[in-house]
C-alpha cells in the first residue's frame, strides 16, 4: 500500500514538474491568499500590542480631568454676565477640587495632580529645554512608571516641597552618562534640584505619541507638587504681574486690553488661572467609569459655579473603541484574503479539471495496465495538494517579507505570529485537498477503453 502511494506521488510529482507553467499560474491565487492573511494578521496583532502599550502609557481605568484655558470671545463675554450678576468667578482647577474629589467619591482607588512647566535644565555647561512636572507618588503608580534606581518621594519632601526630583532615563543619558545621578545636583530653571530616583526608559513611538497627545517621559523632570507650587509656580495666587496687566477677570480668565488708546473691540487674550494642570483620577473597575465622571463632572460645575471650564476625558474608553475599530478593519481584510484563498482553490478544481480532460488517454493507458481507480484519484489530489503546499510555502515567505516591509515603509508595527502562519498554511493546504477531489473523481471515472480512443 505503502509503495502504491509512493508511486502515484511519484508520477504525481513528474505532472507537476513537467507542467512547471502552468503549475505556478495555478499556485498563485494560493501564494497571494496566504501572504495576505499573513500580512493582514501581522498588522492586526501589532496594533492590538500597541493599544495595548498605549492602555500602560495612560494607566488603567483612569479619568483625565483638564483645565480649558483657551475659549471663545463669545463663552468668555457670557460667562461675564453671567459671573457679574452672581458676582461669583471661577477658581480653576485647584488642590481644593482634588481634595473635594476625595472626600465625595469612594469609589476613587488613587488620585494624582499635575502641574507642568516649560523650563530649561544646565548641567556642566550644557543647558536644553525640558518639562518639568509637579507631582505626587501615586502619579508613577497610575502611569505604571518604575524607579530603575533611587527611590520615591518620601512624606518629609513631598510635605514641604523640598528641592529633590526624579527624572527620566533619557536625561541620565544626556547628563549623567559616566556617572550615577543619584544625590547629584542639576539646575532645572532657577533652582537647583537633588536627584534622588531615575525612571525606567519608556519605548514610546512617535504615533503614541501624536494619537495620545503624550510627551516623551524619558526627558522629564518630576519633582513634589508643593516644591513646584512653593518654589516654581502656583497660578491660584493673585501676584503683581497680574494687577499690572489689569483689565477684568472672568473666573481667572484675564481679559487684557492693550493701552495707548486700544478699543475695548481689541483681542483678548486667555490666560491660565488654573493652578493644576490635570488631575488623574482612577476608580477600582471599570464599571464604574461613566458613573464616576458623571459626578466628577457635576461637582466640579458646582464648585466652579457654574462655569464648565475643564474637560474629561476616559482613554481607556477611547482606546478600546479604537480597537474594536481596528478589529472590524482587521475582519474585514482578513475576509478579504479568504476570498483570495477561495478563488486560489477555485482556480486550482478549474486547472486540475482541465488537465483531466489533457490527459483522458494517459489516465486509460494507466488503468488499462492495471492501475486501479484509487491510484488515479491518489494521483490527482497529490497535484492539487503539492500545488497548494508549495504555493502555501511561497505565500508563508511573501506574507513575512510583505510584513516587514509595510513595517519599515509605513512605520506601522507589525506582528506576525506563528498561530497566523499555520492557519494560513493549514488553509493553503486544505483548499488543495478540497478542491482537488472533483477533478481527482472525475479522472477515476474515465472508461479505460474509451480513454484509450481518446484523440
């Protein structure tokens, strides 16, 4: 049995490469079916990894509560009116609103304050732009930032704002190459700053970046929010710069009006009176997400009477309807390179009838000699399966290298997995084995003496 099988792959085999033409033509709608569902799951599977690299990036089950500064002539001029009859303005966004929060939701796990400053930083000469940010230790459990060496704030310099800060890896690159920053000093705008932790570098693409609206945390400074509210910035205090630039205030939002005769018709520009920058909030599940935000938001309308000036924001909602958006792309292209592999299977049942009908007279010279119609059927599936396994291993390379390519091209990232692989090729080779009965039936069918008359 054995060698009857070995023999019909054989002859099968001699068909095959005899007919290497026609063979390849057959093969292609194969080829091109299984380099497409490979391709296609390769970008599926990496942007699923890179949602799921943004998820870390702004932390699980995190609310984003931020200060809108820049508004409309036409919502400052209501708010106005608005404010000027109740004679009540608009603090912004404060400690005291974080404080609030707190107090009023228990279903609050952490809770962090962020002020961020545009500053510089000057370490042996060389001085760069940076940002540095106000903070508190729950800000690196939410962001899921680790400490690669030092330590955390601790309670003494987070409570009186000592001059101590943590900055990221790419900082340590730059300034502290040949040596450990640890309890070394770097100036970070006017002030001098100890360095008592470094974070783990973050591998952040430039389209996590742009998608998220995130900056890159290996080039920041982190430093206790009272050190930068005490020494740095604190926009909830009335200060003489203010006074001077005079005109009317709209729950902080500073309507200037140039002199030297300017009209009241000249632009007005916003200035920020928030003294928070955000406030990130993280609730224990999901679920109740929509619930927290909504009393977030009414909380805060009432401690700002009345005036919306903040927005917020749930990412983690955001991305994952992102990713059922590109789970939907990813069905649909994955369908689509299905039907390549139907019309592959189809055009090889269309070939292998065809050359049924080539080959009548060797198919009853065969049968004439003592071949039995089982050979004849095992000789027409091994074509259409070594057909379809060959144009499944060509598929497997152009699918891989279509990955790779469409990775460097279009800085998409791609990852093919060796689930995509075997799928596809099992697929190549069922459709072989499938497609290839028909014609291998037909074939044993043949009446040996009329094959034989065949012209």
């Amino acid at each position: 049995m054995k060698k009857t099988a070995w023999a019909n792959f054989y002859i099968a085999l001699d068909a095959v490469l005899v007919n290497k033409l026609r063979s390849v033509l057959t093969a292609l709608g194969i080829i091109f079916g299984v380099s497409a569902v490979i391709a296609m799951l390769a970008i599926g599977n990496g942007a699923q990894q890179e949602i799921l690299e943004q998820i870390k990036l702004v932390g699980v089950n995190n609310i984003i509560i931020t200060p809108i500064v820049e508004q409309n002539e036409e919502e400052v001029l209501e708010a106005s009116a608005i404010a000027a009859e109740k004679n009540q303005f608009s603090p912004g966004l404060s400690m005291l609103d974080m404080e609030s929060l707190q107090k009023v939701l228990p279903s609050i796990a952490r809770i962090s304050p962020e002020i961020l400053l545009e500053t510089y930083i000057i370490k042996n000469g060389v001085r760069r732009s940076a940002k540095l940010v106000g903070v508190n230790n729950d800000y690196f459990s939410l962001a899921n930032f680790n400490i690669a060496s030092g330590q955390h704030f601790n309670e003494f310099q987070m409570k009186n704002g000592e001059p101590v800060c943590i900055i990221g890896k790419g900082l340590q690159t730059r300034f502290f190459s040949q040596e450990s920053p640890i309890g070394k000093m770097i100036k970070v705008g006017p002030h001098w700053l100890k360095v008592v932790g470094v974070l783990e570098p973050r591998v952040i693409s430039k389209k996590s970046i742009e998608n998220l609206g995130i900056r890159d945390y290996n080039m920041d400074v982190y430093t206790p929010l009272q050190t930068m509210l005490i020494r740095y910035e604190n926009r909830a205090l009335v200060t003489n710069e203010m006074l001077q630039q005079g005109g009317g205030d709209v729950g902080g939002n500073v309507i200037i009006i140039g002199g030297g005769g300017e009209s009241e018709d000249a632009p007005r520009k916003n200035v920020n009176y928030h003294q928070l920058d955000r406030i990130v909030v993280q609730v224990g599940a999901t679920e109740q997400l929509n619930a927290t935000a909504d009393v977030i938001a009414r909380l805060l309308e009432r401690r700002h009477y009345g005036m919306v000036d903040f927005e917020i924001t749930i990412p983690e909602l955001l991305l994952k309807q992102q990713q059922r958006t590109k789970n939907i792309f990813n069905v649909v292209l994955g369908a689509i390179a299905g039907i390549s592999l139907l019309v592959g299977g189809i055009g090889i049942m269309n070939i292998m009838l065809a050359s049924v009908m080539e080959r009548i007279k060797e198919i009853g010279l065969r049968l004439s000699i003592g071949a039995k119609k089982q050979d004849i059927v095992l000789q027409f599936l091994f074509e259409a399966v070594m057909i379809s396994v060959s144009g499944g291993i060509i598929g497997v390379l152009l699918g891989i290298s279509m990955a790779i390519i469409i990775s460097s091209i279009a800085e998409i990232p791609t990852i093919v997995s060796v689930g995509s692989v075997l799928i596809s090729f099992g697929v190549a080779a069922a459709v072989g084995l499938i497609f290839g009965i028909a014609p291998a039936r037909k074939a044993a069918s043949q009446n040996p003496i009329t094959s034989l008359r065949y012209e």
